[in-house]
C-alpha cells in the first residue's frame, strides 16, 4: 500500500505543467500578466476586492475575481470586509454593498436592466475603486467577467466607464442530447448531463459548464433533444433536471426541456395529443405545474413539431399556432416561454426551401405573446453558406428568434479548423429590407425593427465530455462567438478572434494577428472545398461527414444531393426564379430582385438560385466550370495555407493543444483534397470538359472509389 501511495506521489510530481494546457479551461485561463509594466499598472489599480451580498452568485463572484486577480496578478489578492484603502475593487449591487449605494449610480444602473452592469473608476469616501455595480447578482457576475476579460486581453483599467447589457433576452444553448447520453450531431464526446447519476451525483463539471456559459452572457439552456423523448417530462427524470436547474442558477442560467407533443399519449395515458382536447390542456397544465413545482424559474418548452417525423398539431389537423398556444397557456402562469421551431417540410414537392414560410408566415399574428418562433439562418439546413431565412422580416406580429448551429455537423465536424463568427456576422448583418434599406436581421431578432416584446436566440451546442469541452480547441472559439454574439449581436467577428485568442492563447501580437486571420479566413475556405459558389446539401446521406453530391433516391428527395445540385448536361445550380420555384418571392422586393437576377445575385449565392450553364463566364472571365474546379482548389489551397501558418507558431503554443490542432489541420487538408477529388469528379460527368491543371492535381482516386466510400461509426448520428 505504502508503495502504491509513494508510485502514485511519483506520478503526480513527475506529469508535466502541460496537462493544464489541455483546452479545459477555455478562455478563463488567468496566466500571469507578462508585460511587466502593465503587470504593475495593474497591481497599482487594483489591491483588493470587497464584494457585497451573501448569496450564492455572490460568493462565486468573490471567488472568480479572487481567482482571476490572484492568477493574473501573480500575487494573492485578498478580499476585504470594508472599504479599507485605495485600489479596491467593489463589486455589488446597491442592495447588497453600501459602497455601491454610496456611489449614487442610479440613474445609470436603470439603463442596464436586470442582467447589465457599470464598470467605473471612481471615488467613493475618499478612496480610489474600480467598482462593478448592476441590478442583480447575476448582473454582477456578467460584470466581473467583462472586468477579467479587460485585464486577459491587456487593456487599460485605470479610467474605466463601461456601461453593457444584453441586447436580446433570451441567449439559449439548445443541447441535442438524448437520455442514453448520446449526443446528436455532437462531436466532442457524450452529454454532460450525467442522467444515470444525476439527482445524487453532480459532477463538478457541470458548475464549470455554467460558469463558461456566464463568461459569455448565455442565460438558458435547453437541456434535451429537439428530437424529443417524453420520459424527460416523467418524475425521476424531472427531479434530475432540478438538480442541474439548482447549480446552474447561480450562474444566471435557466433550464428549458423539449417537450414531445405526444407526451400526453406516451406517458400521460390518454388517446389523443390534440391541442384543442380539453383533457390534453389540463394534462399539460398539470405537467407543467408539476415541473415549476420543482424549478420555479424554469425556463419554458421548446418544440420541434411536424418536422422530420416529430408528433405535431397537424397530426389532428390543427395548426402551429393551436400547438404552440396550447403549451404558452400552459408555461404562461408561470412566466415561461415557448421556442417553436420552424424548421418544417413535408414531402409535398414543394422546394423545401420555400416550405417554412409558406406554413408559418400566414400565421403571423396567431401566437400567444410568450411564443416565439425559433428559425434557422437559412432555410435548408446550417449549411457551409446560406442566403438569410425569408421569414425573417416577413413576420412583424410574432417574436423571431435566430437558431445557428454552434456544432459544425455541415462543415467538418469538430476535426475542421472552421470559426463560425464570420458565418454568423454574415446572417445577423444581412438586409432584409422588410422596413426598407437597413432592416438587418440582427435588428429583427433584438426585436428593434417590429417592436417584439419577446426576443430570443439560440445556438446548438458543440459541448461534451470531451477534456476540452468541444472536440477541439478551436471549435471552442464558436461557442465563445455564438455567446459573444448574442449577449451583442452588432459585435465584429474580427474582434472576437482577437479576444478569443488573447484569452486562450497568448497576447503576443505576432501570434494574434496571425492566427486572427487564419480563423477569418477559415469558413470561406470550407465553403470552397466543400460547397463553392452557392451549392449546397452536397454531404454524405445521413451522417453529412465527406462529399456526397451523388445522393440521390431514399424515402425523401428533399434529403438528397441531387435535389440541390440539379446538375446536368446543360448546366448546374437550383433555379429559384420565376422559371424555377420562384423561391426568390418570399423576400422583399429589394432582395428578391437581387436573388433573381443572374447579374447581380453574386457568386456566394449563383447556385443557389440559378441553374447555370456550364460555359457561363464569370467576373473572373473563366466559364462556370473552370471556376467551380479553381473553387474546391482554392479552398484545398486555404487549408495548406493554415497549415503551414500553424506550423510556425509553435514557439506560442503549449505542446498538446499545438499538437492537436496541427494533427486536425492535417486531418482537415485531407478531407479538403476528399471534397474537391469526389466532387469535381462527379461534376464532371455532366460537363464532360478538363480539369484545368491546377495547384492540387489530377484527382488522387477514381469516382467510383469516392462513391464506394461508405462509412458506418460515425460521429453524432442517432444510436
Ligand atoms: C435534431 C437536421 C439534422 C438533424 C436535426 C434537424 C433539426 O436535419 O440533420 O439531426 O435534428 O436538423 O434541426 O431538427
């Protein structure tokens, strides 16, 4: 036994400082400050911390600053009980700190909300503070983060007035995890929520969940699958979601469930799940009494209904709103608020681009005021590239919230170096012109340009078990901009990256430009190799990992590559125009011209809604072919480019999160030359002309290679 202990004391002296680089702690990593005269400009401002409050989020406010100030500053920094000397750091609400009452702030703490906070450099009984003042606790905690973040990133704190609240309300994680602990379109590991343990076992990850989560802003998380199992509305699992609601809750975190619409039937015992019967409404008004009976400040449902074999309203002929209204009167005693998902289509022929707004646009206006309806940033599916949904804009009367897809299962996986926030950026700036020029979709969904009273966005999450949370260190940098993002959605993604890196790797300028750059450029390089030019839905069926663009056949059409691509002798790309499905009229006339018009719609979105003859000459003077195939190589060419950038930055970088990402670039170079091979040459048997020479060579196999390649195991799919 004494052996054993003196082996295991020799293990742990002898593991490397390394294992503490393992990407676990995200961006809160609090190094030493190794510019020594900011170092002392720092420790001059700030000696000390005094914060008010006893609560929970108190407490873990003191500790954070504790451990962030303590970290950073290389020297413990004590926490005082009074307002002792200069260089303290308060922080607290009016309420909780007489420091914070003193400061008068009260005409600008009723600009921030519950949830914002001032950071100020003042003067409070004669002595010099920094103070972090808000309306709540949680207000607090956001402000404590912003405070780290201005030291993580090396910016001045000596004259600080910050003022900051969040611009749209509800800032959701939806988390596609099933009860068996798989987790769909996940690429880092299993579920965190450990439903097996969990009420009696709550595993200290679940506290550093919540406290990345309110790093960034992000206030709600939806615990289960949109794919949805009624057993997580049954009792023992409901006292398990109690248990993550209470550690979650000082972190400013709600929890939220899918519900099933055919619960009342698969565990309530009745025959139908009819909105409008009188038994299902009290069933789920009983559920949910139940349900806040144990979490008071549940959040509310989210539902995916009558989408790709989910129960729905339309099962009885009812309607979206019937659904949708039936659970918001249930949620709405309570404060709760229903995400419905608009993410529909049905096998009615119809271009599944044009089905969401056919369905729910005519109902604008229907829903009860706490729905709102949750929609994709395009109408497909989270693809590489996608013009903005058409129902942004289109629905004044009913609160839109944006989903985006933080988890990258069109774009790679979590091996790809691909960062989200230009993807993102591009969404959220894009003009719907609903309201004329200036009608950004940002400006729908913080409800700004219909006056909603309710707003919302939601971001699937790309979290698991995974040491480093995300499959990858820098699939974490799209967690931190999709929270980032929807704390500000007016927030530049270049200003992101440069913050995402200070935080997570080094300040080194060299280093974060760099790097910087490289992340800028990485979506436009996935969007090259993978679906260049405006194609789309060109994945392997199923599981969406490598090319695909032969599928054809199955139950769905509308699930097929060549449903998308549409190509043939004469040329490639979905005609969406008038002479096609005329998609193009859902958007404003503005948009819907530029779209329809083969000069002007651009060549992000050509394929998209333009079928093209192969000899068309674009701006580059080259016919459509010759530029598809430069496209798949110019991406191939950008992943080379990373490569050989990360090669260089090893000097910056700790050993297992530099040998990581290089191993992932090499991963990601390969499934590059992957695309472009298979792609251009199934595009060929259509155009039936040349590769042109280029920089990636002949193709390394034959077609029917790549279309032999059938791969089972993979990552993310339902078991
Ligand atoms: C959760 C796509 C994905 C599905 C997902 C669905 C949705 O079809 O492939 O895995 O299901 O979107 O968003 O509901």
């Amino acid at each position: 036994m004494r052996r054993l202990a003196l082996a295991l004391l020799l293990t742990v002296a002898s593991t490397p400082l390394a294992r503490a680089e393992d990407g676990y702690d995200l961006w809160l990593r609090y190094p030493r400050i190794d510019d020594a005269a900011l170092l002392r400009s720092y420790q001059a401002t700030v000696s000390s911390i005094l914060v008010g409050g006893q609560s929970a989020t108190s407490r873990i406010v003191a500790d954070e600053l504790t451990r962030g100030l303590t970290g950073l500053l290389g020297a413990n920094v004590p926490v005082s009980r009074d307002l002792a000397r200069d260089g303290t750091l308060v922080a607290g609400t009016p309420a909780s700190s007489s420091v914070i009452a003193d400061a008068a702030l009260g005409a600008e703490l009723r600009t921030i909300g519950d949830e914002g906070y001032l950071i100020r450099s003042s003067r409070v009984r004669g002595t010099r503070v920094t103070l972090i003042a808000a309306n709540s606790d949680v207000g607090v905690l956001h402000g404590a983060f912003h405070f780290l973040r201005l030291l993580q990133t090396h910016q001045r704190i000596d004259a600080l007035s910050v003022a900051d609240y969040p611009r749209i309300q509800h800032r959701i994680l939806d988390h596609w995890d099933n009860l068996d602990g798989s987790v769909e379109r996940g690429y880092a590991g299993r579920s965190l929520w450990d439903w097996f343990k969990l009420p009696d076992y709550e595993s200290p990850r679940l506290a550093d969940y919540a406290r990345a989560n309110a790093s960034l802003g992000i206030n709600g998380t939806v615990l289960t699958n949109v794919n949805a199992n009624a057993t997580s509305l049954t009792p023992p699992y409901l006292v398990k979601v109690a248990a993550l609601a209470d550690v979650f809750r000082p972190y400013g975190l709600r929890v939220y469930l899918t519900a099933r619409f055919s619960a009342p039937i698969e565990i309530g015992g009745l025959k139908t799940a009819d909105p409008l019967d009188a038994q299902v409404r009290a069933w789920w008004h009983a559920k949910t009494d139940e349900i806040y009976r144990l979490i008071p400040d549940f959040g509310g449902f989210l539902v995916k209904a009558n989408s790709e074999g989910q129960p729905g309203p339309q099962d009885y002929h009812r309607t979206h709103a019937d659904g949708a209204n039936m659970l918001a009167d249930a949620v709405a005693p309570h404060g709760g608020i229903v995400m419905w998902r608009a993410f529909v289509y049905s096998e009615t022929g119809n271009d599944r681009h044009k089905q969401a707004y056919t369905e729910f646009q005519p109902l604008d206006g229907a829903f009860r005021p706490n729905v709102l309806l949750q929609v994709k940033n395009g109408a497909i599916d989270f693809q590489p590239r996608e013009p903005f949904h058409p129902l942004f804009g289109a629905m004044p009367r009913t609160p839109l919230m944006l989903e985006l897809q933080i988890t990258k299962e069109y774009l790679g996986f979590a091996t790809h170096l691909v960062y989200l926030a230009p993807l993102f950026e591009e969404v959220l700036r894009a003009d719907t012109y609903a309201k004329g020029e200036g009608s950004l979709v940002s400006k729908v969904i913080d409800g700004s340009l219909h006056g909603y009273t309710q707003t919302g966005i939601a971001g699937v999450a790309n979290t698991g078990t995974d040491r480093n949370w995300c499959g990858s260190v820098f699939a974490c940098a799209n967690w931190h901009a999709f929270g980032r993002l929807a704390w500000n959605p007016t927030l530049s993604s270049a200003d992101l990256a440069d913050e995402w890196l200070r935080m997570t790797f080094t300040n080194n300028a060299a280093f974060v430009a760099t790097v910087k750059q490289m992340m800028l450029s990485s979506r436009q390089a996935a969007v090259d190799y993978m679906t260049p030019l405006g194609l789309h839905h060109q994945m392997a069926r199923g599981h969406h990992y490598g090319p695909g663009p032969w599928v054809a056949g199955g139950a769905r059409a509308d699930q097929t590559s060549v449903y998308y691509n549409r190509a043939d002798a004469l040329g490639l790309g979905f005609d969406r125009t008038e002479t096609g499905t005329n998609a193009v009229s859902q958007y404003a006339a503005p948009v819907r011209d530029r779209f329809a018009s083969l000069d002007r719609v651009g060549e992000d979105y050509l394929l998209w809604f333009h079928h093209v003859p192969w000899t068309y000459k674009m701006a580059s003077g080259q016919s459509l072919w010759n530029e598809l195939t430069a496209r798949y190589c110019r991406g191939v060419e950008s992943v080379r480019g990373m490569e050989g950038v990360w090669r260089g930055l090893e000097p910056f970088v700790d050993a297992e999160r530099f040998d990581e990402t290089r191993s992932f670039l090499a991963i990601q170079e390969k499934e590059a030359r992957w695309w472009r091979d298979a792609s251009i040459l199934y595009f060929q048997t259509f155009s039936k002309q040349p590769i042109a020479p280029d920089a990636c060579g002949p193709p390394a196999d034959t077609l029917e290679h790549f279309m032999s390649i059938n791969l089972r195991y993979v990552p993310g799919t339902n078991p």
